[in-house]
C-alpha cells in the first residue's frame, strides 16, 4: 500500500550490518540488563544476524546501582571466556560503562572510578534523570572534560526537562549526543520520538545505540517498521561515529 511503502521492518533494513553499538546492557547480572549468560549469548547471535560487529556493553554506574570497575572487569572477563566457547559468535565486544550524573559521579571522576569508551579511552557516556538536570550540571560536564574525556550524553532525546535551546546549548558546550534507536519506532512513547526525529533531522547526533537490555526488547525493535529515509540518516551517523 503507499502510505506503508516507504518503510521497512528493522529486521530487513540493513540498519545494523556493520554497525558499532556503543550503549547497550548485556554484562548479565551486574544492573537492570540482562540477568542471564544465555539471554546474552542469544541476543548477540540475533545480531550477528542483522549484521553487528562489535559492541561496547555499558552497565550503569549509579547510585542506586553501585557498580565497580574493578567488579564490572572482572565479570566482563567471565563472560567473555564464556563467549569464546561459542565458535559461531564473531562479533567484537567490549567494556565501558553509562555513569548517572547524581550525588557521587563527581567522587568517582576524581578518583578515577569511571569507565571511559572508546579504544583510546578519551569519552565518556553518561545519563541524567529522565524528569531534572543535575544540579550543577554545567560545572560537571566542564569537570569531565577537564579529565580529558569527551562527554557523550546518552539518549538526550529521552529527558523530559530538554527542549530545543537545550540540546542546542549542549552542542556549543562540546557535548557530544547518543541516539537511542528504539526511540525512533516509539519505544518510549510519541514525544521521545518526536524528539529523536527532530534531533536526527538538524543532524545533531554524533552516536548511536540501542539501550538493549534484554531479549524481549530487542525483538519488539527489530520487528518494528521505520521510514527508510531515517534508516539512511542513521546509516550515516553510524558509519561517522569513531569508538
């Protein structure tokens, strides 16, 4: 029909094939990801198939998720060894982190207890409550970059309290911005896509992810349709972003 022919599933679209996923919680049982080795095994094969290449997993860093690097390593390493078993499974995978700006982020950057992304360690991905700004916010990017990071602020498009002028601001201060892709097909609703596809539009992305964090999730995202003019945005991004 005409008014669907212009979209795709994401399943048949080639969104992923040869991508870099940089924001995603597979590291199984350290957050609210997932919670098994074999959800994980089973969600990286599911990719494989679309495509994938590598991914950075990304446990949270919060206060309400006291996450340590040296923990988080530790069962990264487990879990590859696990991996390597699985003599099907090529993709890259990766460690970092998603660090929330609240009361003992700036503890941590000081004392070093962060984990940046990247292969040259230089970013950082961090997140901030959906409904407030950290207090503060300002001096705590200028903070990060002091420590030598580029900060690159997950799904923007998903914070409640930013508007136009806010992600237009961020942008002058060097803040890099990370696309969530579910959002583009209404993962969190009518706004946040609206958002996202705004975003997208005045080109204003420089990362892309999917916030995987389980099975289920992925295989609502991959069944769902998209503008195959998006698609070739996202592509590009995709394509640009250097980890």
């Amino acid at each position: 029909m005409w008014f669907i022919s212009n979209k795709i599933l994401v399943r048949e679209s080639g969104l992923l094939e040869g991508f870099r996923d940089c924001h995603c919680h597979l590291l199984p049982g350290v957050d609210d990801g997932v919670k098994e080795f074999d959800e994980t095994v089973q969600i990286l094969k599911e990719w494989e198939l679309c495509g994938l290449k590598e991914v950075w997993f990304t446990p949270h860093i919060m206060e309400d998720i006291p996450n340590k690097p040296e923990e988080l390593r530790e069962k990264f390493k487990d879990t590859g060894t696990g991996l390597e078993k699985n003599d099907d499974l090529k993709i890259e995978i990766h460690l970092a982190a998603e660090h929330m700006m609240d009361g003992l982020f700036v503890k941590r950057l000081e004392e070093n207890e962060v984990m940046p992304i990247g292969r040259d360690g230089d970013k950082l991905l961090v997140e901030t409550s959906y409904y407030t700004p950290p207090m503060n916010m300002a001096d705590i990017i200028e903070r990060i970059k002091t420590k030598c990071y580029d900060p690159i602020l997950a799904h923007p498009e998903r914070y409640q309290y930013m508007d136009k002028r806010d992600y237009k601001m961020w942008k002058q201060r060097g803040v890099l911005l990370q696309l969530n892709l579910p959002s583009l097909v209404g993962a969190y609703g009518p706004e946040v896509q609206w958002k996202a596809e705004w975003l997208l539009k005045e080109g204003m992305y420089d990362y892309c992810g999917t916030d995987t964090h389980s099975i289920n999730q992925l295989d609502m995202f991959l069944n769902s349709v998209m503008s195959k003019k998006i698609v070739k945005t996202v592509k590009k991004i995709a394509e640009a972003q250097e980890l």
